[in-house]
C-alpha cells in the first residue's frame, strides 16, 4: 500500500522532454508579452502625444483667425486714417456746412436727388388740371 503514494522518479528522456516543453511556453510567453508591451507603448505613446498635436493644431488655427481679423483692422484703419486726413480739409468742412444749411456760392447750383419720401408725396399729390 505505501507504493500507492509513493512517487515516481522522472527519467532523464522525460525531465528533457519536460524542461523543452516548458521552455517553449517560455518562448511563446515572451513572444506575445513582447508583443503587448509594444502595443502598451504605443498606445501611451500616442496618448502622450495626440493631445499637444490636436493643440498645437488648434493654436494654429486660432493663429489663423488672430492674423485674419488682423488684417481686416489694418485695412480698416488705413481707411479711417485715409477720412481722417480728408476731413481735415477746410474745403471739406465748408461743403458739409453749404449742404446740410442748403447754401451755394455765387454762380453755383446745388443740384438734389429727391428722396423717396419725396417720390412718392408727388406723385400722391393732385395734379393740376389743364387750363382750356
């Protein structure tokens, strides 16, 4: 009865065959955990580096926009530069006062375009009929 439980000693075919069996697990193992390694360091690699790239695309974008309405400014001063120095002109000064007091000079005629309020009180207004 104390056969039963007493263990068998492994031969040396056996221990070999077992010891290359499980370096070949081994093998596999580190094959496949090499491999995951690298995903996990590509992944957190690309998540270290996505998010400054998608900001420095934004920043650029905003540079973009920044240097648009830039642009738009400038050309806005330029023309409110350009009516600067051209109501600076006495002679500019005088027509606006002549127009707005509807004035002329001697031997001048100040010609008006109707207003369309204007337009239509004449042609609402009677008209005269022809004498016979």
């Amino acid at each position: 009865m104390l056969n039963f439980f007493r263990r068998r000693r492994p031969t040396l075919e056996e221990l070999e065959s077992l010891r290359e069996h499980r370096s070949k697990g081994v093998r596999n193992i580190m094959e496949v955990s090499g491999i995951i390694f690298l995903a996990f360091v590509a992944l957190a690699g690309g998540m270290a580096l996505v998010p400054p790239l998608l900001a420095l695309e934004g920043l650029r974008l905003e540079q973009e926009r920044a240097e648009l309405l830039l642009r738009r400014a400038k050309a806005e001063e330029a023309e409110a530069r350009s009516r600067y120095m051209w109501m600076m002109d006495p002679e500019y000064f005088e027509q606006v006062a002549r127009d707005r007091a509807n004035q002329a000079k001697d031997g001048e005629k100040v010609i008006r375009r109707p207003s369309p309020g204007d337009l239509r009180r004449a042609k609402d207004a009677p008209k005269d009929k022809p004498k016979d």
